[in-house]
C-alpha cells in the first residue's frame, strides 16, 4: 500500500509561489506517495519564534495540530527546509506553553520530513532529465543543511537528472542573508549579503538557481530583478517537476 | 552624535573594510582546513571539550572554591572584583602602590570589557599595547574589531600609513618593514616597563596553574620581564584540572587559528608563577572578574554563553560580523559570541545585537565547544521584547509582529491581506512603506493561493 | 605508540612549523644555519643557559666556529642591558608529538624568547605524545614556569600574512641528542 503523507504547505509557497506546491505534490505521487493535503493551513509559526516572541508561535502550532493530528499519516511532508527544521525541532518545545498541545506536537514532530529528503528515498536511481541541457546551482538553506543535516538528497537528486551539469562554489559564504525576519529588520545588510551570494553564483555561470526554500528564492530574485542577468531562480520540487518523465 | 555604520544606518556598503575581511578569512579557513584534514578525531574533540566545559559551569562556583583555595595556600594574592569598575580600581590600586609609570599589556578582551585602559592612562599609567594587532589599534585610537586579530578591519596599506604617520618616517607597504618597526618599539618598552598587564586563558582549579597561549612572545615578555604582573581573569575561564586543560588548550588553537598549538603556551603555577625571586621585588597578582557573569550562570537557559573560550572562530563565520566589521557592534566582544555575551553581562544598549544574525546557524558549527548559539540568539531576542516598554522603537516593532500574528493566523484574514498587499504593490508609491520596499522590490503574492486553487475559493468549507 | 612512531610524528610537526633539526655532531647544515643568524641579525653575542646540563662537547666549538662572542654563559642580568643576542642555546625537557612543540622546564624562560634564534638541544627519548602525557609527566608542585615553544615567534595580524620572528626568535632548531 502506498504510504500517506500529509501535505503541509509553507506560507510563501502558499500565497506567492503556489505552483510549486502543485509540482511538489505532482512529484510526490509520481514518486509514489499517497498525498493528502488539509485544509485550512497557515504558516508554522516559525517567523514569531525566530524573533523572539515564541507565544506568538503557538497559535500557529495549534492549528498545525488541528489540520495534521489523527489523519493517520505515515509522515507530514514540508517543501521547504526552514519550516521544516522549526516544525521538527523546535515546536514540541514551543508548544509546551499549552497544556495538552506538547504531546500531540512531538507525535507529529517526529513524522516531519523535508520534501526532498523524502522524494529522494523513492526516486533514487530512477531517470530523470531536462528538456534540455542546464548548468544550475544549488543552494542549500542553512536550516536545512544545518539544523536538520539534509545536505545529500537534494544533491544526488539534482546530479541524477539527466542533461544537468550542477556547478559549486569554493569556500561559498555560509548564508544567503535572508534570515526571514531579519531581512525586514536589517534591509540593508540582508541586501548587501544576498548580492554578495548573487556574485558567487554569477562566477559559476550557472543559468538556474536550485534551492529547496522558497524563503532563499524569493530573497535572492527579488535583488536580482534589480540587477543585469538571465538567471532563473527555481525551487527544487519545481525543478524535479520538469525533469519528470513525460506520459 | 551617533555613529552611522554602512548596512546598518545606510544602504551602501564598506567595499574596503569587506576586502579586508574577506581576504583574512579566506586564510583562515585554508589554514584551518589543512590542519583538520588531518585530524579525524577532530568533532570527538570538540564534545569532549563542550562536555568539560558545560560539567565545569555546573558546579563553577566549587571550582572558583578550589581555585582560590590552592591559590591563596600559596600565598598569591587573588582579588575578587564584582564589576568593571571594582576590577578597574583593583589594577590601578596595585598600579600606585608599586609607584607604576609603564605598563605593558597583552591582548586581553577582559581589559577591554572593563575598559581598563582608558581608566589607567588617566591615573597617569602609560599603557602600551604589545600585541602587534592591539598596537596598531591602539596607535590608530581605534578599538579591536575581532577577538583574535584586533586589526582585521585594516589593509596593510592603511596600517603602513599609519605608522608612518605617528613614527614620523616613510614606512614601506611591506608587512616585515611593519612588524621590524613593532618590534624595536616594543622591545624597548618591556625592557623599561614597571608592570605587566596580561589576561589568563584558563585558570586550572585543582593545581592553581595559569595557562596563557600566544603566537608573538609578547605576552610572555608582559607576564615575566615587569617587577609586577597582574593578570585578569573572567570567573568562568576555569579547566578543572590538568588534563582537561590539555584538551581545551587544543581545541582552542585549532579554532582559533587552524595550529596544534600557539608558537608559545606558557603555563604558570603557584607559588611563584614563573617569577623565580619574589622576594627581590617581584609580585603577581590575580584579578578575578565577575562583571555580570554570576547572572548569567544562574540563568540555566543562558548558562552555555559562558563556556565560550574566546578562539573567535564564530567571527570568521559570521555572514553578518563579515560585512558590517566588529566596529559595528560597539561593543567590547564582537560577532555573534558579542550578541550573546554581551547582552548577558551589560545588557544596556546591547540587546538589540541578538537581531544581528541570520540564524544561519554557522557559529554553532564552527564553535570548538559547541555553544548553541543560535539558541542563544533565541533567548536574546526574547529578552529584547520583555523589556518592550524600554523604547517606543522597541514597542513599534513589538507591535508590528503582535498584528502580523493575528493576520496570519486565520486563514481568511490572511488571503484578505496577500489581496491587499497585490493592490499595494500595483501602487509605486505604497511599495516603500515596507521594510523590503527599501532596497528591494518585494515579489508580488499570487492572485489565488495554492489552498485556494487547490480546494476552490472556499477555504473554511470542512 | 613506539618510541621511533612518536620521534617521527614528532620531527614532521616540527618540521611544518619551520623547526630546523641537526643530529647532535658537527654538521655543514648547523653552520650554515648558525652562520645565516649570526649574519643576519649582526650581533655576536650567544646566550647559552647555565642551567644546561652536559652541553654537547661541540657546541661551544661551533658558536665559535660561526663568530658567536660574548659572556658564555651570558648572566639573565646582563639581558636587560643588552637585549639584542643573536642566540640562544637551552636544553629542551620534552618534545610532544601531536604539536612539534618543544617543552621547557629548568631553562631560564628569557633565554626561549629574548634571542633572535634558538637552538635546544633536546633528548630523542623525551618525546610524548601530547599535552595529556606531559602534564602527567610533571612531578607535583608543577613547576613555576613550563614554557612551550612551538615554533618561531608569529603574527598574522596584518592581512593574515604569517610575520616570523615577531618578539621573540625568528629562527629555531633544535640539536637532536641520543
């Protein structure tokens, strides 16, 4: 029997980038998957958290509850490594504010996966290619690649996919300076750091940006837009949406 | 008036100041990865050293006991000092007791904590920094700007044309005519000072030993050549014992600089701490500095802070500290150890640093003791908001974020606001009442939402 | 870990860190080193630690041998008043392996870092491993100065560039006894 997997669909993704939840989903049931999505989401409460204010999370928490608990999923599937680190790591601890929403959050907790994490378990080895050929880069979110140790899958994902040279940068700078919250609070520098990360790519003559965040995307596009290049910025469901094999 | 840093108060960046960094970090990093690569056991190491250093905060206040305990049997005299000023007063007291004019001094970023210098220059003390990085600071009236290489912010173009300036001759744009001229300066100095002025690495509470690391040799010129040598040291910076210390003294220069070891590590124990004759007129005397760290050891959740071991790794790190330079934090310990250090121990004027981090979590990778400091960052900011009330900046931005919790966490509320955000950005005018608007154009939200697309416009339909 | 593993790990540290090492005769390499110190500061003078026990028979040939003068032993007052010696000669307690560092117990600590160049002559046998072993090697009370000296005198406070022979010696090596 297939497995089933809750859909839990990140704010940004949500209300500016929808089409990659529709490819993510795509993705995930070619690759196998029973999705399931419910209804009535918000975002996961991470921004309130990060910033200080962890009591403003918890409503957030107790709706992610409410839309995912006793739906009998074998894994709650986040596309994007921030929500995802903040949904496994650090929300049972948040959600110990509420009597009675600490156990039901650390059950789910436990059955966060990040999106390519778990696509890459069923598509590993399976042919994937471009409709044509692609030098891309790929940018790893820090709380992806740090927080939740997810660094592999998205890598071999993309290296497994036919008509795909994936370029990388020596001694890269650790953060693309979006920081959610903190590119609100400090523009400037978030500014200055994401077009310091756009110079590295650029130096890599990579075409397409993958990343597996749509928070990292939307920052590093909205400063290119501002300057002279023909990169694409995709996210990785996006991206693996593409090179799926065509009926 | 206030000082205006770029990136922080305005939109164009320090292009020579960000040069100057990036070129010190890339070395670090080459020479921290060639000396890795040969040291496989290195994360054992690290969780062996954050273990003794967690254990030790846990039971610090018996090991200050023994510390002191050891010291005192052997006579050396040991002066408590609760805060900066008490800890300023102390050095200044033993100053004008062994009628000091000269001191020479060592990097140490306890004495800039406490802002020693400024408070014995004007007791009429000369204080000469020794540290070549700390000289050129001290000759530019600057502060440092990194915990290990105070200079880091300046070329050597503009450290050359420094000393040209105050040594009054044309000094080459070579780092060896820079270090020569340092050297003659310098030497002459400790051969004429009256008191040597050092920090303490680790103290090591069961034998009473001191333990300094240096790459130059001036510390070990400052702790032996002087009649006097006072050493301050923060209460936290205790190795239980011998062996542990071996630990923490190698994982401190691996992160530090990417060496096994410093060019000298100089152990001092009691009773004489490598003073042969003291009854010919030589004397020590131990600081040891408090100045808020008791508060923060009884806070458990803040506690970590203080199992720093001030390599300066987390700098290098630091995507933020790597653009805005350490000036920017003014502040005595920069980057992110600074942002939760220093709202810890001086919590005035320094809150707001917990927001100088992306949380991208590279500190905490790179931390020889594993510090979370992003965790840290958490609990900083946290503070930051129960003191909302402090400032109608802070009250205005607290209830920024109260409003954007209640908008987003109702489903409907939410789509009705990416709606009006859409109207807004379609209007040039209403873009830059955003924070983003500033700099950026923010990216418009879709005109239905992936929910919305996905079960129809009904979203509260069960 | 063998006596002959720890000498080696021992002598490639120190080699990285720029440690010449001569075997304990007369060698064309120790007077080419000693001759480039005595050139290249031009000073004379040579410090050698009176507390060194059973010097090498000869060394006191080869300093001469290199136009090194001077009081011999130099008496610690007499730094003070002349702080530019061109070397100086001690005897090295331990080598650790893991570092390449040379550890320092009876020397006089000024005599490490005052000259322009050090030469320790340092016992094969009395390489450890590591910090651990020789703190365990100290016999309790520890001594009131243990000195390691890992290399010469350093900075890379401008630009990150690596400076030798900062405040203490740009040159070290080390005589290997036995």
């Amino acid at each position: 029997m297939a497995e089933r997997v809750g859909f839990f669909v990140p704010c940004l993704i949500d209300n500016f980038e929808p089409d990659v939840a529709i490819h993510a989903i795509e993705v995930l049931k070619f690759a196998g998957f029973a999705v399931v999505v419910p209804k009535n989401q918000t975002c996961c409460g991470q921004p309130w958290f990060n910033v200080g204010l962890p009591k403003l999370a918890l409503p957030y928490i107790e709706r992610f509850v409410n839309c995912f608990d006793g739906l009998e999923l074998d894994a709650v599937v986040v596309p994007s490594g921030s929500c995802a680190s903040f949904l496994a790591k650090h929300a049972p601890e948040t959600a110990k504010r509420k009597p009675g929403l600490y156990k039901k959050m650390k059950e789910l907790s436990a059955k966060i996966r990040e999106f390519s994490d778990l696509a890459y378990g069923k598509l590993k080895g399976v042919p994937l290619a471009l409709p044509r050929p692609t030098r891309v880069f790929y940018h790893n979110s820090c709380h992806m690649g740090r927080e939740l140790g997810i660094i592999e899958p998205p890598l071999a994902l993309i290296d497994q996919t036919g008509g795909v040279k994936r370029e990388e940068i020596p001694l890269p700078l650790p953060c693309c300076g979006f920081g959610g919250a903190f590119s609100t609070l400090l523009p400037f520098l978030s500014y200055r750091i994401g077009e310091r990360k756009l110079e590295e790519i650029a130096k890599t003559g990579a075409e397409v940006v993958i990343s597996a965040d749509s928070g990292c995307l939307m920052h590093l596009s909205s400063i290119a837009k501002k300057r002279p290049n023909n990169v694409r910025f995709v996210h990785l469901a996006s991206f693996l949406y593409e090179a799926l094999p065509k009926p | 008036m206030r000082t205006r840093f770029p990136l922080l108060d305005t939109p164009s960046p320090n292009l020579q100041l960000e040069a100057n960094l990036d070129n010190a970090i890339a070395h670090y990093f080459q020479k921290r990865a060639l000396t890795l690569a040969e040291i496989p056991e290195y994360q054992d190491l690290v969780q062996r050293a954050r273990n003794i250093r967690l254990d030790t905060l846990n039971d610090l206040p018996s090991h200050l006991k023994r510390f002191r305990g050891v010291l005192e049997n052997a006579g050396v005299r040991v002066i408590e000092a609760k805060s900066a000023e008490e800890a300023r007063r102390a050095v200044s007291d033993i100053a004008k007791r062994h009628d000091v004019k000269r001191a020479v001094k060592s990097k140490s970023m306890l004495s800039e904590e406490v802002r020693l210098n400024e408070f014995l220059e004007e007791s009429g003390v000369e204080v000469v920094e020794t540290d070549l990085g700390e000289l050129i600071v001290q000759l530019a009236k600057e502060k440092p700007s990194h915990i290990l290489t105070p200079c880091i912010h300046k070329s050597q173009r503009e450290i050359a044309e420094l000393f040209s300036r105050v040594f009054k001759r044309d000094v080459p744009d070579e780092e060896s005519a820079i270090a020569e001229l340092a050297r003659v300066f310098l030497r002459e100095k400790f051969f004429s000072a009256d008191m040597g002025l050092t920090g303490v690495n680790f103290g090591v509470a069961e034998t009473g030993t001191l333990a300094f690391v240096e790459n130059e040799g001036n510390l070990r010129y400052c702790a032996l050549l002087p009649r006097v040598h006072v050493a301050l040291m923060g209460i936290e910076r205790i190795a239980p014992d011998m062996e542990t210390l071996g630990t923490l003294l190698t994982v401190l220069t691996l992160a530090g600089t990417g060496q096994r070891a410093g060019a000298y590590t100089t152990l001092l124990s009691p009773p004489e701490f490598g003073r042969k004759a003291p009854k010919q007129g030589r004397f020590f005397y131990l600081i040891l500095v408090d100045n808020g760290r008791s508060g923060l050891l009884s806070d458990p959740k803040r506690r970590e802070t203080l199992a720093c071991i001030r390599c300066g790794a987390c700098l290098n790190a630091c995507v933020v500290y790597r653009h805005i330079g350490g000036h920017a934090y003014q502040a005595p310990y920069m980057g992110p150890i600074g942002a939760i250090l220093m709202p810890g121990i001086h919590p005035k004027g320094t809150e707001h640093l917990g927001f100088f981090s992306t949380l991208c979590g590279a500190c905490r990778e790179i931390c020889p003791v594993g510090i979370d400091i992003p965790g840290q960052l958490l609990a900083v900011r946290e503070q930051f908001f129960r003191h909302a009330t402090r400032s109608p900046a802070r009250g205005v931005r607290y209830l920024a974020f109260l409003l954007a919790s209640h908008i987003g966490r109702h489903p409907r509320v939410a789509s009705l606001a990416r709606r009006v955000l859409r109207l807004m950005l379609a209007a040039p005018c209403l873009k830059h009442v955003l924070g983003w608007g500033k700099v950026r154009d923010l990216p418009v939200p879709a005109s239905r939402s992936f929910q919305e697309r996905f079960w129809g416009d009904r979203t509260d339909a069960a | 870990m063998t006596a002959q593993t720890l000498l080696e790990q021992f002598l490639r540290q120190a080699e990285r860190l720029d440690i010449a090492v001569f075997p304990d005769r007369p060698t064309p390499a120790l007077k080419e080193w000693l001759d480039k110190i005595r050139t290249a500061t031009g000073f004379q003078q040579a410090w050698v630690d009176p507390d060194m026990e059973n010097s090498p028979p000869f060394l006191e040939e080869a300093l001469s041998g290199s136009g090194f003068q001077g009081a011999f032993p130099l008496e610690p007052q007499e730094i003070n008043s002349s702080p530019n010696v061109a070397l100086g000669v001690t005897r090295a307690d331990f080598g650790l392996a893991y570092s390449g560092s040379l550890a320092f117990i009876r020397a006089n600590p000024l005599v490490t870092l005052v000259p322009a160049g050090l030469l320790a002559v340092l016992d094969a046998k009395k390489i450890l491993p590591a910090y651990k072993e020789l703190f365990l090697a100290l016999t309790s009370p520890l001594p009131a100065i243990l000195s390691l000296v890992a290399g010469p005198s350093q900075t890379s406070d401008i630009e990150k560039k690596l400076i030798k022979g900062v405040h203490g010696p740009k040159w070290v090596a080390i005589l290997l006894d036995g």
